[in-house]
C-alpha cells in the first residue's frame, strides 16, 4: 500500500510501477472535482491515453446537481474518462468511479469518502474482481473476546495462529470491543471449523461472539433472555459511549430494545425509565495513568456495581470503558 | 507512505529502500509483542544489526506488568533494542518506540495505537527530527467553514488555492464538520496574513473558526453570549452524535456550560433541564437519498425550529447532521 501526494508525475509514476507490479492496482481518493484531485489525469498520464468528457456521465452528473442549484464547473472534471475506463456508478455520491482492464492488469479507481469507498468496493469491484481472476470465495470466521489481552490471547491459544492448519491464514487484532481472532480460507469453509473451535475452548469465558456479532446486541440480549423488554441508558464522563453503541446496536429479537440514554455532564440527571437501566460513569485516571468504569444495572432487572480496569488511553478510553461495561452485563446475565 | 504486511523480508526490503530515498523514515505500528510485529526485526535485518535485550527496558517493562500480574514472556520482546537504536519512552503503552540515527539517515519507529503513536510523535519525535536538521517552525492557520460545498468553496476563493503566495503551501479538505482551507508556511508566519484574509472575505458567512477551534465550543459561546448559562441536548435518530461534540467541546469561558444530553430512541423522553436545550432530530431520507435534521433551541433562549439539508451519508451523516445543527445555532446567535 502506498499513500502519495496531490503530484500529477509521481501519481502517473506510481501507477506505472504498480502496473509492474501487480495484476490488480486499487486507488482510491483523489476523484473529487478540485485542482488537487489527480487520480484520474495521473492514470491517464500513465497509460498514455487521453481524457475527454463522457456525455452520458455528464448528463447524470448535472441531473444530480439540479436539486443543488448550479453545478459548479469544475465538477465536470468528474465526467471525464480515457478510452480503457468503464465508469463504475457512485449511488452515493458525485464521483464515479473507474474499472480499467489493459495488458493483463486491472486497475479500480475508487472515491476517497470512506462510505462512498466501501459500498463501491463490495457491490462493483469485488464481485468484477472475482469474475476477471475466476476466484473462490473468501471464508471468513472470527471469533471476538473481551477481557484479555492481546499478547494473554496469542499465548493461551498456543500455536493456533502460527499453524491454523491447511489453507487457513489466522490474525490476531485489538480493537476497542476487544481482542479478535480471524481465519480466513479460500478452501472449503469446512477447514476453519478445527481452527475456530480451538479458539473458543481456550479463550472460553472471554468469548462474548464471533462473525458480525456486536457487543451493544449481545448485552441487549443477554438482559432480553433475563426478563428485560426496554433499556435505558445512563452515564457520566464518556462523552456517551454508551449509548452511541446501544443506539447502533443490531437489536435483533429477542434482545431487549434500547429505548434511550442520558450523558450526565453535571447537570442533566433525571434517569430515563426502563426495565433495566445500564449506568455507567468513568472514575479519573489514577497517578499511574490507569481508569476505572463503575457500572451496574438497576431496574426490574438489576446487576450489583462493579468497577473494571480499563485498557488503552486517549478518545479511545471513552469506548473502551462503554465496552467494557457491556461485557460485563454479558456476563452478568448470559444463561 | 507504505503500508506493509507482516513480513520479516518485506518490511527489511522496505527500510532498505526508504533509506535509499529519504533522510527521515518514519515507521507506525508491528512493535507489539505478537508473532506478527515484525518491524524491529525488519529493520535490524536491514542496517545487518543484531537485537538484544536492553536491561533498563526489560526493568521498566517487568514494573509496568507488576499491576497486572503476570507479565506474558511474548511481551519481552518489547524490550529489545540494536545498537544504533536509541529507546523513545511510551508513558501510555507496553511499546517503546526507536529513535535511529544511522549513515546520515533518521528512522523513527512508533507503535500503530493511535493515542500512543500521536502522543510520541509531537513529544518525542517532532523535537528530535527538528533539532537534528535545524529546521525553521512550521506555521499553520486554518479557516473553517459550514454550510458551503468543497468545490463551490474552492470556487469562491478564485486563484487563492493555487496561487496562495511565496513560501505558502494551500490546501482545502472536506470534514465532518465543514471544508477546511489550509495554509502553511516554514516562513515568517506574517506570510500567512493575506491568504487567510483573501479566504476569509470570500467565505464570508460560511466561516465558523479557525485553527484550534471546535465547533461545539464555537456554538456553547454563541448561547453564552445570549444570556445561557447552562446548555443541554436532546436528540433523536442521530445516535448521540450531537451530545458527543457538545461533551468534548473545549468549553471555554464564556461558553455556556453543556450540563448533559438525552438520546430518545422511542422511549427516554425527558427533556433535559437547562437555560438552552438545543434539540436535533433526523428526518427520514427521502427517495433520493437526502437527509435533512430538525433543530430548534427551548429555554430562556430560543431559536425557532428549522430544517437542514444534510451531505455526507453512512455513519458520517450522523455527525454531519449534528454539525449542521450546532452551524444553525451558531448562524442564529452569532453578535
């Protein structure tokens, strides 16, 4: 991967090179309308071919920008193209994007605005990207604890992510809702059950979920399966963490529904009615540098408080201890 | 910029090339203590130096591991060190980082976690790189808008971002909270003067602030300024985004103080008690996919309700959306 600045040269330079280099070339950013947005002239630059307006990209282009008003000019740029460049639609957005094939190498040009960049990726380019290379698909299990650390979780899973067995590539990653472990094949999705299974018996009580679980639903749930059918949310000094991920929470039934939640800055204290409130409030960091979160649960539902050690410093801290108090709610009330 | 597998070879050749290119190298991440942080080891094998482990690293780092129990053997790793290198303290992570000074050619390396890695980089870093290469200071000052789209902002300030002035780098960026214009210069900082004052008079309205400031404190001034003392939040559809900027706004006098805010996801309907309570809420998008937000202030000071056009989609539109709304309270009360 490589980052380069808004230099028409070294962008046509680094696209040479990648061509070189590899069979796939992705880039992204770089296609929004102003004078330092060079992606485009820099491909061109690099296959030596020419950019000229594409009228159809024009006219949806302008379309678009009728409910704006007037479309500034310098927007055209975004409907240029060069002869190799089939557009690929931005559903999202005023950048389309570019699919390039020539002499054996293919090269997706991508906008930058991350939303844009990932619904473009997974519904234009990867399944373009299999078709042309004739892929398999990609197996992905991962299996998500809370609790352990990184280096705690590499070690009590012994060799696993040395040796995850035929075909199966293993990562370790910490992450604000803790420490992942992903495996992943291009094989029969079979040969990760022997890896994932391993996984689970080690890091055991740790484990609160695997795949596309989220922990804001498994809490929801876990007070759902106690007798729960509303939380609330309270807390003081996290700048509301909480219920940033209760509200994106899944909320699949039969877990709870998550009805609301209060960020007490000294002053706005009436606590929100539900069948089981999680409060959660930060302690100050000590003279070590470490940080505490009290929570409980109070209700019809209730969990005595706890204080937990937090882990990792900075804006990070605030979700960290958010996730942290869901954890143990999981823990609290999991069957 | 590169971003590297967790290669051994890879990361080597890498260095070994970068110091070809470069006279400062700068290196983030892989300096954990799993299997797969390799960069020490990639970048002794590229100088052909050998790591050892350094005692009073070993020391500090046993310390830190004595208030968690058990230090795992793995993280030992982080105590090693190669001759040329010179240890960079971490006051807030297990991972120190390396300061090298070899052939002419400075390689930092840092760890990957973003609190860690900023912290080390403007404390430790940026003064050595400084004082090693005599560099002069550089300035920054930053113009910030909402309201007005990156390219019509581009376009209102005519040549400016092309042609910002002798010794004046420019550059304009589309953020959550609005487009910036950027402008720098490792020259007098009086160079600065005339561009930020061209950008100004062409942004006119549009511009909330510049360099250090924060749209939530630009906002809590605004109510302060009218008579507010105290100022809460209550927001629905937004997942907390507005609370969140209002939580950590820099808050100075004589800013209102944010006393707290509630999130109604359908159920925690009490509304906060404060002299202002700026209240947001989403409206659905329509068919072609635009959002607007609702806001309106209540209390002693007021502002009637209105509704914003919201760009941006995904998660982002969430705090694009509380952004717009602090922008409208900021336009009503401004002096």
């Amino acid at each position: 991967m490589r980052q380069l600045p808004d230099d028409r040269p070294v962008i046509a330079a680094a696209f040479g090179e990648a061509r070189g280099l590899a069979e796939v070339v992705i880039a992204t950013g770089g296609l929004g309308p102003t004078h330092d947005d060079l992606t485009r002239e820099g491909l061109a630059d690099a296959l030596g071919e020419v950019l000229t307006p594409d009228p159809s990209l024009e006219s949806e282009l302008r379309e678009r920008f009728v409910a704006y008003g007037r479309m500034p000019e310098s927007n055209l740029r975004q409907a240029m193209l060069i002869p190799s460049a089939e557009a690929l639609a931005n559903p999202i957005g005023s950048a389309p994007g570019w699919w390039v094939d020539r002499d054996g190498v293919v090269i997706v040009l991508l906008p930058g605005v991350p939303s844009e960049m990932h619904l473009m990726w997974s519904e234009q380019a990867v399944p373009r990207v299999e078709a042309r290379f004739s892929l398999r698909p990609l197996h992905v299990r991962t299996v998500k604890t809370f609790g352990i650390g990184e280096s705690a979780a590499a070690e009590a899973v012994g060799d696993l992510l040395e040796e995850p067995g035929d075909a199966v590539l293993a990562g370790i990653y910490a992450r604000d809702d803790g420490v992942h472990l992903r495996f992943s094949t291009r094989g029969d999705p079979s040969l990760l059950d022997a890896p994932v299974a391993r996984a689970l018996l080690a890091l055991d009580e740790h484990v609160w979920g695997g795949d596309d679980d989220d922990l804001g639903t498994v809490a929801l749930s876990a007070l759902g399966a106690a007798g729960a059918r509303t939380v609330a949310s309270w807390e003081a000094d996290t700048a509301g963490a909480l219920l940033a991920i209760l509200a994106a929470a899944a909320s699949d039934a039969p877990a709870a529904r998550f009805v609301g939640g209060v960020l007490d800055a000294g002053g706005a204290t009436a606590t929100p009615a539900a069948d089981a409130v999680i409060q959660a409030s930060l302690v100050p960091m000590d003279a070590h540098g470490r940080s505490r979160v009290r929570v409980s649960v109070s209700g019809i539902v209730t969990m005595p408080r706890s204080e937990l050690r937090i882990h990792g410093s900075g804006p990070q801290r605030l979700r960290r201890a958010a996730f942290a108090a869901l954890d143990q709610v999981r823990r609290a009330f999991r069957s």
